[in-house]
C-alpha cells in the first residue's frame, strides 16, 4: 500500500532523510519511531505531500505522491501532531468543510455522524472547538482524518491529551482501523507502540536503525535467554539448584517480595524453561511466576539511538563531555537530547513540530 524508494531530503547543507526505504503492506499497523528532530515528521510529511523530497519516491497504492497527487491523497487521511483546526468553527461545521474540501462522494449526513460514532464526539457536534477538552481536539483531528474512508491513516502522536481510558479506547480504535486500513502510527509511548503495532521502525539521524517486529527485536537485541523466576522456598537452596543445571550461565536474586519468596534473574544459553520447573519440582519449590526478561522496546529504542550517538562521538572527540553527560544521565527528555548536542541545525529541531495542513 506505501512502498517508499531511497528517500532523501536536505534543507540546505542538512541532511534530514538519508536514502530512506520501507514498504507498509494493507492491513498493517506499523509503528514509527525516533527522537526529536531524527526525521520522523518530516517523512510523514514527505509522505503526505505536504512537502517535496529531494530525491527517491513515494507511492500510494501505486499512486507516485509527486505525479499524481490528487490520486494518492484520496487514499490518505492525515492526523498531524497539531489537529488541524479550527477554533471558531462547532465540531459539525468543521467536519461539513473537511468533506467539502476533500470532495468526498459519500451521503454527507450518513458519513459523517457514522465517524462521528465511531470517534465518540456525537455529544459535543454543536459545540464551538475552541470550548473542547484537548482529548475531544484530538478526536475531531482523528475524525478529520476518517473523512472519505481512505486506505492509509497516518497518525502523529494520535494520544497526546487523552486520560488513561480514553488512551485505552484510542488504541482499540486504531487496532479496528488497521484491520481494513494501512495505519503508520508515530508515538514517543513506546507502550502504545507494543500494544498496537504488528512492526515497527526506529529512524535516527535520518536513517533507519532497526526494523522488525517487537517481538523479534526484542530476541535479536537480547544478548542471551534471560527469564525471572518467582519462587517460594530456601533461597540457598533454590539459587544453588539453578545453578546447577547446566545451561544456566548466572542466576542472582533480583528481588525479594513476601517471606520465602524471591525473584531470580536467571541467564542460560538456551531455553531452560522445563529443565527449571522439574528442578524446582524436585525441591519441592513452587515457582509462582515466570517471564521472559527480553528487552523492552523502550530499552531498544535507547539502545539504538544511543548506539549512533557513542559512534560519531568516537569520531569527535570534541563531543565526548557532552556524550559522558547523556550517558550518566540515562533517559533524558528528547529535547534535552537536543540541547546536549550541540551539532543540531534549526531544521533539524524544529522539524518534528511541523503544523501541517489537511
């Protein structure tokens, strides 16, 4: 449904997309990430039509974006960062304008109270925008978007604003969307990313870094199999019988919870799942919880954001203080990651705040 071709895009001497290429099949919900200014906006953009590459392609279900415009955008609905809005207008004014301005073909009235359903703002139809909660923005911006049933929804930070239920609403939403819909969702929640995309993208510095789904990812940048294992009993005695299975590489308390009962974070070379359950059975040491302790997509994320940043740090020595900063500092805020390096251009801060049009 988007097949996009060695995207590349410069403002000036910088270098915002660097020979970007993925497809995005029908049906699918692919999740696109990447820090502050690493070109997710503007690709989303590019996409769009809202603005030019400068070089390589983008077609929409076959549609190129740049020879046949008016074709593609018929099968996009867009939800920017910024709904599209405007203030002075009621929620059923708006969306009247919208399909006017879209040419959509569809029974206005039928169409637009079916979206309106769907999106939940039937209640507030007569209300003026500027009155509404930022949550009820977001969702006249989402239903803007549904105008005209398109193929592909792309939807920047579709969350933003919503309170816990309505966020759990938003992402049911969007999982019934991509069933008959090419969805790219873009979101800095990487828990909505896990709940609701089958794959997913990580873009930094203009490049893509990694690409799978998060389960897959999850297992290739997991250095070895790693589980946590809750077990009543000995702690002596349950720590030295898991270590004496022989796949186990290391075993260690990772914390203790009620009397006689511990987590174990537990390292081996291969699955050890069974051998561990008829070990305990043989000590007679119920385990009462076992997971994997795979890496969690945030932890990939900074992983392979941080990965880039070490490597040209290398290569500029200069850098290294500011790099020595990020690293004691952890996680930091995405626009603290701007302020820390230095190289940044305009364009490159302020590219992921775009307000695009419809």
């Amino acid at each position: 449904m988007i097949e996009i071709q060695n995207l590349t895009k410069r403002f000036g001497n910088k270098v915002a997309l660097d020979n970007v290429s993925f497809t995005v099949n029908k049906g699918e919900i692919l999740g696109f990430l990447g820090p502050n200014g690493a070109g997710k906006s503007t690709t989303m953009n590019i996409i769009t039509g809202y603005i030019s590459s400068t070089e390589g392609t983008v077609k929409i279900d076959g549609h190129d974006i740049l020879l046949e415009p008016i074709e593609a955008k018929k099968k996009i609905g867009y939800l920017p960062e910024q709904p599209p809005l405007y203030m002075d207008m009621t929620v059923d004014e708006y969306l009247s304008f919208v399909y006017e301005i879209k040419g959509c073909k569809l029974d206005k009235a039928s169409h637009l109270d079916e979206i309106k359903e769907v999106v939940k703002i039937k209640d507030v139809e007569k209300r003026k925008i500027k009155n509404l909660s930022k949550g009820y923005k977001q969702r006249v911006g989402l239903a803007q978007a549904l105008i005209g049933n398109p193929d592909v929804l792309i939807l920047d930070e579709p969350t933003v604003g919503l309170d816990p239920k309505q966020i759990i609403e938003m992402r049911n939403l969007i999982k019934e969307l991509g069933k008959d819909r090419t969805v790219i969702l873009s979101s800095h929640i990487m828990q909505e990313i896990s709940a609701v995309c089958e794959r997913v993208i990580i873009i930094n510095k203009g490049k893509i870094v990694a690409s799978d789904t998060p389960e897959n990812l999850s297992r290739r940048f997991s250095e070895t199999n790693s589980v946590i294992a809750r077990i009543e009993g000995d702690s002596f005695q349950v720590l030295d019988t898991i270590n004496n299975i022989p796949e186990v590489t290391s075993a260690k308390i990772y914390s203790k919870k009620d009397d006689g009962v511990c987590d174990y974070l537990i390292e081996s070379n291969t699955d050890i799942r069974r051998a561990l359950f008829f070990e305990m059975a043989k000590i007679n040491c119920p385990i009462i919880m076992l997971r994997s302790n795979e890496l969690s997509l945030e932890e990939i994320f900074l992983t392979v954001t941080n990965d880039n940043a070490a490597a040209e740090q290398a290569q500029n020595p200069e850098g290294q203080a500011e790099g020595q900063a990020e690293e004691l500092s952890g996680e930091l805020e995405e626009g603290q990651k701007e302020q820390v390096n230095p190289g940044l251009s305009n364009n490159e801060k302020g590219e992921d705040n775009d307000e695009s049009g419809i």
